[in-house]
C-alpha cells in the first residue's frame, strides 16, 4: 500500500530512521554486520602461515625452495612431496623396535643398513623430455630399488642414444607432420628416421635373444628384455645402462605397447619362436613389495604403471610412502587420476601413511622435488 509520498511500505521503512519503523543495528543491518564480521576461532599454534620467497634476501635457491610448502595451493603440494621423500630416504630398521618374527641375525649396525624400498615409476612421454636425465641419475647413483616403466618409457630412452629429439609446438597441424615424417609428442618432434634406426639396432638384439632360448634355455621376461638392451646399448646416458650395470629391475607389464612391441610384431615374421613370459615378472615384482621392510611409491603419471606399483604393494598391505605427480583428476573414475586415499581403500597404501598428490606437470616439478631429495642428500654425502 502505498504512502502519502508514494513511497511503498517496505521503502518507508528502510529510509525511516531507528525506532520509526526500520530496523536496528541489531536487527536488518546488524544481520549483515554480523555475517561479515563472523567471529573465528583461534588457530593451533601448529598451523601453518602462508608466507612465499622474498627475492630481497638475494638469490637463496635451497630457501626459494624451501618456501614452497609455505606458499599454498601446489607449491604446498610440492613442499609436501618433498618431506614424504625424503622420510623415504631417511628411513632405516634401526628407527624402529625390534619385531618378534624378526630374525637373530640382525645386528645394530645390519639394522641401520636396512632401508625403504623406493619404487619409481613413469611414463614414456616424461623419457621422451628432458626428464629423461633426472630419471637416469636416480638411477645411476642407485636412488631407486625398482623401476616399472611404460613400454615407450624403455623404447624412447635406447632411442634417445641413437637419435635426438628435438623441440617443437603443441600446435602444429598432424596432417603436415605426417607428411614430413614427423611424430608429434606434445611440443616434441621425434622424426620417423629414429624408429627405422632403432629397428636396425633392436632386430639383432632379439635375434641373439632366440638363439639363447633355442640353445640354452634362456627364460625371457619384459624385465631381463629390457635388462639385455641396457647391456647391449652400453651408452652412459641410457637409463636402461644404469639399471643394467646397478642391477636395477625394470619392470614393464605393457611391453608389447609401443614401438618395442612393433618389433617383436616384425620379428615374428623374420625370426619366429621368442617367447616372453610376463607371469614371471608379476611374481618378481610382487615379491620386491611382499619382502620389503618398507616400501615408497614415487609414481610420475598415470595409466599401466602407476596401478603396476600400486598393486605390487597391496600384496604386502600397502606402501608406507608414496608420491603422485600427475594432472589426472578422479571424477571420471580413472585410475590415473585417483587421489591416494582411493588406494588407501584397496590396501595399496597404508591407512597410517601421509601421501602426497601434486596436480602439476611432472617435468616443471619433479627436478626441483629431486633437487631438494636425492640429489641434496648424495652431494652431502
């Protein structure tokens, strides 16, 4: 209804001044007051304050990086990473009371020998980058205990010794590659050329690899495949090499997926009878798990090998440690992109653990979660 103004009720009353029909301070405006100024309770004293690197303090890399757990959003997650790797590290059987079904042998100092089984895990299109070298000086220095490595991850590094790879652009029109012989890998280039050049070096390799079965028996698994490229490509820049001088097992379920599958396809045609039993290395690699005293997980990506690693673990209850670097989120149900505590619910990780996910691009991180683990503990010595 309206005023003699012509003002409506409801515009009386909120020009009208306190006690002539509008609202008081505690009432209409007093509501807002108190929604904004919502009162907080206090923060522990172990909370954690946000602060980032100050650049006025001079160039301080270890600092810089320091910083990162105290930055927020994946900085944190980065930090985060950083300690849960390094617990991996630092872990020995002497930390720990001495188990009942522990056996007599063990002496103080064979305790303190005692460390976490590291698994490493990654996909080909980080050895297809330049995350290629970090990997190969994990295992170089025998950082790692295990490897499990997507077929392109094994193929791309003997690949990488014969010829390069080179630096182009996520837009690039496939069509025109094509036409050039160009395979696109994200922003990289790897002309086809490579693949003819491995092709020629492989095919002597499997030849020489049925010649031991047919005469002595050789049991061939993807793993002791992979363990004779190592020693037959004898180039220090291969990770393969280092695993095959360290005695480093890679392990790789899918190895018929990729390239190296192409040419056991073309060799059964040229040289038929190679068998490779993959039954061999899911015990092998299950046992690595079963007979640890701890386990890490450090898994970059997704897909085959993550689960690989994974599930090797749940055969013993499940990792102690473990480290996601991956993009993949989990809302279509994928594997790939599912957070720790799903593994957690499948005894792939262990309820008491504190695992780390870092949503980011392994090969921007993982050099820097490296340079502030392994690598600072090796070169302290």
């Amino acid at each position: 209804m309206a005023t003699t103004t012509g003002a409506t009720t409801s515009e009386a009353a909120a020009s009208a001044p306190n006690g002539a029909g509008g609202s008081s301070v505690s009432g209409g405006h007093g509501g807002a007051l108190d929604a904004v100024l919502k009162p907080s309770v206090a923060m522990p004293a172990s909370a954690v304050r946000i602060q980032g690197y100050d650049f006025n303090r001079g160039l301080d890399y270890p600092a810089l990086l320091a910083s990162l757990a105290t930055s927020g959003f994946q900085a944190s997650a980065v930090g985060q990473a950083i300690a849960e790797i390094n617990r991996m590290i630092d872990w020995r059987l002497s930390d720990e009371p001495v188990a009942e079904d522990e056996t007599s042998y063990f002496t103080p100092e064979e305790r303190a020998g005692v460390r976490c089984k590291i698994f490493l895990g990654y996909t080909s299109n980080l050895v297809s980058s330049g995350l290629r070298e970090v990997i190969r000086y994990l295992v170089e220095h025998k950082l790692v205990d295990v490897v499990v490595a997507s077929a392109g991850g094994v193929e791309e590094d003997i690949i990488k010794c014969l010829a390069p790879t080179f630096l182009g652009s996520f837009s690039l029109p496939g069509a025109e590659l094509r036409s050039r012989g160009l395979n696109r890998i994200g922003n990289l280039l790897v002309p086809n050329d490579n693949y003819c050049r491995f092709e020629d070096w492989v095919m002597p390799v499997l030849d020489e690899m049925l010649e031991e079965q047919k005469t002595q028996g050789t049991h061939w698994t993807p793993s002791k495949v992979i363990h004779r490229l190592g020693e037959r490509i004898n180039d220090p820049s291969s990770i393969a090499y280092w695993a095959y001088k360290n005695n480093i097992p890679i392990y790789c379920p899918a190895l018929t997926d990729g390239s190296l599958g192409d040419m056991l396809y073309f060799h059964t045609f040229r040289n038929p009878g190679l068998v490779i039993d993959l039954v061999a290395d899911i015990r092998s690699v299950n046992d690595q798990a079963v007979f640890a005293r701890k386990t890490g997980m450090i898994i970059l990506g997704g897909g085959v090998i993550k689960h690989h690693i994974a599930n090797a673990n749940l055969m013993r209850n499940g990792a102690d440690y473990a480290v996601y670097i991956n993009t993949g989120q989990e809302f279509d149900g994928s594997d790939s992109g599912a957070r720790p505590d799903e593994a957690v619910s499948w005894g792939k990780i262990r309820a008491a653990a504190h695992p780390v996910k870092v949503y980011a691009d392994a090969t921007v991180v993982f050099p820097l979660i490296v340079a502030e683990t392994f690598a600072k503990k090796l070169h302290k010595g």
